[in-house]
C-alpha cells in the first residue's frame, strides 16, 4: 500500500472534539503518513472562523484600533484545545510573536495563515509526528503566481526528512520572505500539491459532508452521494457552482494520475466520492453522474443574414468581450445567429458600450441582450453509451411546463446544458432529478 495524504478542513479541526477524531482517523492507517491541516472553522453554524477573525484583526490592526480583547479570543480557541486534549504544549510565544506582527502590520496574508500555522503545530505535537512549515516548502514567484516547479522540488526534498508529517494548508511564501496565501480554501490545494510530491496513492480530503451528492440539497431533497465521479465531470458540475473542493485543487493530483476521495470526518465510514481520471464503469441506472444549475447569465443575440459566410464574425464579437474584460460562459449558435452568455454581473456599468461596440464591429441587423437566464448542466461520462439521454431531459422539463430556452450538447457528450429562465429552476432541476433517479 502507497502513502495516502490526508487534508482535514475547518469544521474538521474546529475543536478537541474534532481533534480526537482526526487523530482516530489518521492513526488507524500508518499509510496516512502526510496531514495537512486548515485553521479551526466553525463550531456550531453561527460560529465564526478563526480565519475570519484573523482577517478581522488585521483590519482592526490597520485601523489603529486596539486588538488585545479580538486577538485573546482567538489565544482561546487554541489554548482551550490544547487544554482539553490535555496536552503539555505552551503556544504563548507563538500567541505573542503573532500578536505583534499583527499589531506591526506585517501583511494580512500572514495574519490570515497563523490560523493553519498554529493548527499545525498542535495537530503535530498531538500525533506525535514533524511539523514541516508551508513556508519553506510552498513557493510563489514575484507576480503572485504559484511556482509549481520550485515548490515540488522543496517538497519532495522535505518529505523524505519526515517519515511522518503535519503541514499546514493556505499559504507559502514570496521571493522576499513575506507570507502569501492561497485564495479561501486554499488548504485543498496545499493537500494536492503535498500528494503529488510524495507520489501518493491516495489523497483523501476529510471534511464535513460524506462527499459530493447529484443535485443541491436545498433545491432537490435528499439526493443521492456520488460514488464515483471524474475529474471531467467535477469540473463541468464546479463550474455551476458545486463546490466542496477548491477549484484549483484539482490539477497538482490529476497532473499526477493520484484520485481524491472526499471523506466525511463526522461519518468515516461512508466511502464518500472518488475523482479519479478516467472511469469506464457509470452507474447504469442513473445514467447521470449529477446535474448542476447556475443563476444570474445574461444572453447576447446577434442575428446577421449570411453570417455563416463571414469569416471573422465570430472572432470580432469574442474582441469586444475580452476588451470589456468579460468572458463568456456559452456560445451556442444558427446559421445566422450566435448567441453569447455571459454573467449578468459582468456587464455592470458596460452594457451599452459593449453593444454598441459589437455593433460598430460586426454591423448585425440585429442585437438583443435579455437577463433572467440559469443554466442547468445535466453531467455524466455515461451518457456517451446511453441513447435517448438528451430526449429524457428535454421531456422532464417539458413535463414541468418548463420553457426550454436553449440546449447545448457537449461534443464530449458529457453534458448537456439546457438554459431555462431563472424563476424556473428550482422546478426544472427536480424534473431532471426524478427523471433519471428513480424512487
Ligand atoms: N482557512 C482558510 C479559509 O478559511 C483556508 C482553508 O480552510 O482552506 O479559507
């Protein structure tokens, strides 16, 4: 069996209670050699995140305001752990030295990432295993950008000094020493970046829910978990707004052929979901891996007679988009329409100048641009073997006396993306939910 590396979000690590089931969790495989931890999240649904009051201490800082009464709270959510686990640990210089740059402005990345900072710490001295700060192996080049390459090879070199390991997840460093951290939820991409350095087998991501479920559970009720889902189609369902994992995340694993299983720390006997590379298994009776939906998209109809004949046309209208700053999110298009969709917010304090600039460009005989429209991405590697998919989506939103305002079949035939109008969704994700899931 290969080393498995583990990630433990928040709500994870939000107390000793959480601890010691984290602690449960890891040492009941030796393979889970590598941890990497997130700063204590919420507690309870109105708690607030250590990260949140980091950030909050900063601002505070910054405004010259006295931080002592905040910064003490924030003392308490980690002594308070240390005390119930009944560790021989003393934080107080960290707590000090912390407070201080805070009080010194040292930069609100490295106010932000003390939270994982001193996580870590104790999460090491509780396991019994190194500590190895994100600082010295986790690198980003002068434009803010991450350096894979620098920090893969830091990595590497680090993790065969520790057979076993704490890293904190969130952040790195800059050329010039300061702290940089990833953005919100970064911790997952810390976990990627650990797998792939030490060739894992493995990289689990511990959280709060037993892994990605089919549709929302606040628009469908109680949807099935998915088992097995694919890098693919995680990314068409994200892009809608599924997240569980951070965005980024994904790519340092993929790179290197690891899969994430996403685990529930409350629950850690539920398999939660596999994203792996490839899969030729589907789940037969569902067909669809998970359906996703996506409010606030505007359309841009341009109509020109013999457009299909222009060559350029298309290209023109994507110039005046990328020089408004806007990127577009759907381009289904006729013989002599195409139609662009875009995030409503996106042509804030634009729109006439990007109209009027498609129109000194192109010369349409026509051009219209309607709000109101959600996208609903229907994802699943199976639908390539299975026929009459797209039919069956179209009859359940039909069924529901749904308008459907456009389709769109990946040439992948991984999705299908049905554009409906906003007040419609909620109606149209439970059709296509019931249609392919079953009692
Ligand atoms: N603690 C950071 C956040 O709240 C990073 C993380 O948890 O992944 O965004």
């Amino acid at each position: 069996m290969g080393i498995k590396v583990v990630k433990f979000g928040g709500s994870s690590l939000a107390d000793a209670e959480q601890f010691r089931k984290v602690a449960e969790i890891v040492k009941a495989d030796p393979n889970r050699r590598y941890v990497v931890a997130s700063a204590p999240g919420k507690r309870y649904s109105d708690d607030v995140k250590v990260t949140d009051m980091l950030y909050r201490c900063y601002e505070l800082a910054r405004n010259r305001e006295d931080i002592s009464e905040y910064y003490r709270q924030i003392a308490e959510r980690y002594n308070s752990i240390i005390r119930e686990l009944g560790l021989n640990f003393d934080i107080t210089g960290e707590l000090e030295y912390i407070k201080n740059g805070i009080q010194h402005h040292t930069g609100r990345d490295f106010a932000a990432s003390r939270g994982e900072y001193l996580n870590s710490l104790i999460l090491a001295k509780y396991l019994g295993f190194s500590f190895i700060d994100a600082e010295s192996v986790v690198c980003f080049r002068e434009n803010g950008t991450y350096d894979g390459e620098k920090t893969d090879a830091l990595m590497r070199e680090e993790l065969k000094n520790h057979p076993y390991a704490v890293i904190p997840g969130f952040y790195g460093v800059m050329p010039n020493g300061t702290i940089k951290t990833f953005s919100r939820g970064g911790s997952d991409i810390t976990g990627s970046i650990v797998a792939a350095a030490a060739e894992a087998e493995l990289y689990e991501n511990w959280t709060d829910v037993s892994g990605f479920l089919m549709a929302d559970p606040r628009v469908v009720k109680n949807p099935r978990p998915i088992r097995t889902v694919t890098y693919r189609e995680l990314r068409e369902l994200s892009y809608m707004g599924a997240t569980v994992l951070h965005e980024e995340a994904i790519f340092p694993v993929r790179n290197a052929g690891i899969p994430i299983n996403i685990r529930n720390t409350n629950e850690p006997d539920a398999p939660g979901t596999m994203i792996v590379s490839t899969s030729s298994s589907y789940d037969a009776d569902t067909v669809i891996t998970g359906i996703a939906g996506k409010k606030g998209l505007s359309v841009i109809t341009i109509e020109k007679d013999m457009m299909n004949a222009e060559i350029g046309f298309g290209r023109r209208v994507l110039d005046v988009l990328e020089d408004h700053n806007i990127s577009f999110e759907h381009l289904p298009s006729g013989v002599d329409t195409m139609s662009v969709v875009v995030s409503t917010a996106s042509l804030d304090n634009q729109r006439e100048r990007v109209i009027a600039s498609i129109n000194k460009s192109v010369r349409p005989d026509s051009i219209v641009c309607e709000d109101g429209l959600a996208l609903i991405a229907v994802v699943g590697r199976g639908m390539v073997k299975a026929k009459g998919t797209a039919a069956r989506v179209c009859y359940a939103i039909s069924n529901a006396d749904v308008n459907i305002r456009m389709i769109d079949q990946g040439s992948s035939e991984l999705n299908i993306i049905v554009g409906v109008e906003e007040h419609d969704i909620e109606k149209a994700l439970n059709a296509i939910y019931s249609e392919f899931v079953k009692g």
